[in-house]
C-alpha cells in the first residue's frame, strides 16, 4: 500500500514538471512572437511541446525504478539528478522544436545559436546528473533508464537539425537509429522465444556514446565549418556502429566475452591498441604536422593564437599529456579556420588521428594520462 501512494506521489510530481515545462515553451513562444524572425514560432511549439509529451510519456511508466534496486523501497520524490534529467529532455525537447522551422535555421542565425545552446547544455547535464545522483546518494534504476532512453532522443532530434544545417552526412543517421535497432533486434529475439545474452559491462561503450552528444553539439554552433564536421561525422560514427555490431554479436550469442579464447582475443586486441596502434599514431600525427608546416606554414592562415594552440595540443598528443584534451584542441582550431585543404591527405591524417585519440586516449608511453582518469570515472563516486 506504502507503494501504491509512493507511486502516486511521484506520478503528481512528474505531472506537475511536465506542466512547468509546457508553460515554459508556450511561454518562450510568446516570448519569440515579439522578433520579425520568429514571427512563426507555433511550429516550433508544437514539435517541442510534443517531444516534451514524449519525455514525460517515456518517464511515466518507468517510476516504479525511483530505487537503487527492487529489494529496497522506493525513493521519496524523483530527486534532483532525476530532475536534471528531466531538464536534460526539456531542452531537447526544445531544440528538436527547430527542426519544424527549417525556413528560420537558414534566414535566422539566432535560432541555430539558441538551437545548438540548448543541446550543448543538455550534453553538459549528461554528466552533472550522475554527479548530482552519486553524490547525494540517490543513484536509482529510472536514473539509470532515463539517461539511455534521453541519450538516444537526443541523438535521434540533434543530428536531424545538423544534417539540415549540412553539417553532418546523411549517413550519420545511422547513429540515431542503432540504439532503437539494437532494442527492436532483442524484443524480435524475444518474441521468437531465442536467447538473449548479457553485455558484459564497457567503458568505452559509455566512452563512445557520451562523444557522441559532444560532437553533435559542437557541429550545431554555426562558426564550425561544415566542410570539416561532415567529415569527422565518419571518425566518431564508425567507431559506435562497430560497437553496436559486436555487442549484437553477444546478445545473439554469435561471440561469448566470457569465453576464454575469445576473451583472450579481445584482450589481445585491446593490448596491440594500447601499446602498439595508439603510440604509433601519436608518432604519424606529429610528423603529418611537421611536413604540413613545413609545406606550407600555418601562420599564412592562422593568427598567433591559433598558431599556439596548434603547436600546444600536438606537443600534448605527442608526448601524452592530457593527449585527450589536445585532440579536442587541434579539432578545434581544424573546424574552426583548417590551415590544411580539407582535401589534402594530410588533413584527413590530421583529422582522423585526433578524432582515434580522443575516443581511445594516447596509450602506452604517456606521461600524464589524467584526462582519462576524467573521462571514464563516474563523477561524484
């Protein structure tokens, strides 16, 4: 009985917020009638108001998991990570109202900015909840649930107003749907009453889809020039899909992790990509950046500044210094103002490193790796 009120105490607050949010996007509607520009803001209002309906119809049935497991008792209230998370829907329900207005992205740069500003906050909140939940010691499974199911919203909503902006490839759409394929693949398996096997836990399938939201929220801001994102569109989708790939491999049980050939093999593979594969490229990079500048040097191009974060972000690649942070630096400054054609070999060589070394950090042979340590712990534990 104490969970039957529970319940509905929960159901009344998650209603209460998805009337807040309503009012808020109806708010900000009016706001919009105020500009010329947005002069036909009820589109947006509609497809927004209709994405948040969404977040809250994907919450409603799920509250049952306010708890850490179900030996224990629910949770009173939703929390303020699960709060978060639901801010986190919101402003992708927000963003996503764009896509009803294409006329305004080409017209009105102020929407792509408030567009691509609140998919970048969402991204943001994608960290700050788990913090927020771990620290507060309100970890639970509908946090849990609701952080997959919104990951994959977002990565469904944002990459479609991307490709409308032309800043990814069409093909990136793979992406936006694999999550949804790889769920329907298991309900099929079910249903046909086949086995479905466990994914052992990976870091670097969190790894891959939390990169995922960084770069469709940077491409969304308008100074990155498309000619580049479109193309590192492909570096950081290959690697998600082919993760997709072999985790349907082991639920359908065409691989089994635990088995002790082929885990050796997978360790195999993880040894040669940590001590082999990943040094050798760090070595590629530097010297694809030596012979560009020496071909035709960056300050023809680059302001002093930018010169600098060049020369910073290769060092810091080269010898494994927060080799992460000097992989999103040297993409930066390549979306930014690329002082390489974007057809010439060396760029893609330039382009593709950085992108491997901020999914898979600088392997052996570094001297300082906390930028790892930053991107696979789990905040606030």
């Amino acid at each position: 009985m104490n969970q039957a009120n529970d319940i509905r105490s929960l159901q009344a607050e998650l209603r209460s917020i998805c009337i807040l949010g309503l009012l808020m996007l109806s708010g900000m509607s009016l706001f919009a009638t105020l500009f010329t520009a947005f002069g036909r803001s009820l589109p947006w209002l509609l497809v927004s108001s209709l994405l948040w309906l969404l977040v809250y119809l994907l919450t409603r049935p799920r509250l049952h998991l306010n708890r850490i497991d179900a030996s224990v008792p629910l949770f009173e209230g939703l929390g303020w990570a699960n709060r978060m998370t639901l801010a986190r829907g919101w402003l992708i329900a927000a963003c996503g109202g764009c896509l009803a207005i294409p006329a305004l992205l080409e017209h009105a740069a102020i929407v792509v900015w408030i567009a691509a500003a609140a998919y970048s906050i969402a991204a943001i909140f994608d960290r700050v909840d788990g913090f927020i939940a771990r620290k507060t010691g309100r970890t639970s499974q509908l946090g849990a649930e609701l952080d997959t199911l919104f990951d994959a919203l977002g990565l469904m909503v944002a990459p479609v107003l991307a490709l409308l902006l032309g800043k990814i490839h069409w093909s990136y759409l793979l992406v936006s749907v694999a999550y949804y394929l790889f769920v329907a693949g298991i309900k099929i398996r079910q249903h046909n009453k086949l086995p479905v096997y466990p994914l052992a836990p990976s870091q670097l399938r969190r790894t891959l889809a939390g990169f995922q939201m960084g770069y469709v929220a940077v491409v969304l801001w308008p100074p990155f020039d498309a000619g580049v994102t479109v193309l590192a569109g492909v570096g950081f989708m290959l690697p998600l899909l082919i993760g997709f790939l072999v985790d349907w491999c082991v639920v359908s049980g065409r691989i089994n992790p635990f088995e002790p050939r082929q885990k050796a093999l997978f360790d195999h593979i993880k040894r040669a990509t940590d001590t082999i594969a990943m040094p050798a490229a760090r070595i590629l990079l530097t010297a694809a950046v030596c012979v560009a500048w020496s071909a035709d040097p960056f300050t023809r191009t680059l302001d002093i500044p930018a010169v600098l974060l060049v020369l910073v972000s290769v060092l810091m690649m080269a010898a494994g210094v927060a080799g992460r942070a000097g992989a999103m630096l040297l993409l930066m400054v390549l979306a930014w103002n690329t002082p390489i054609a974007v057809s010439e070999p060396l760029f893609y060589l330039c382009l593709f490193i950085s992108i491997a070394i901020l999914l898979l950090g600088c392997g052996r042979y570094s001297l300082w790796q906390h930028d790892d340590h930053w991107v696979n712990r789990q905040d606030g534990a």
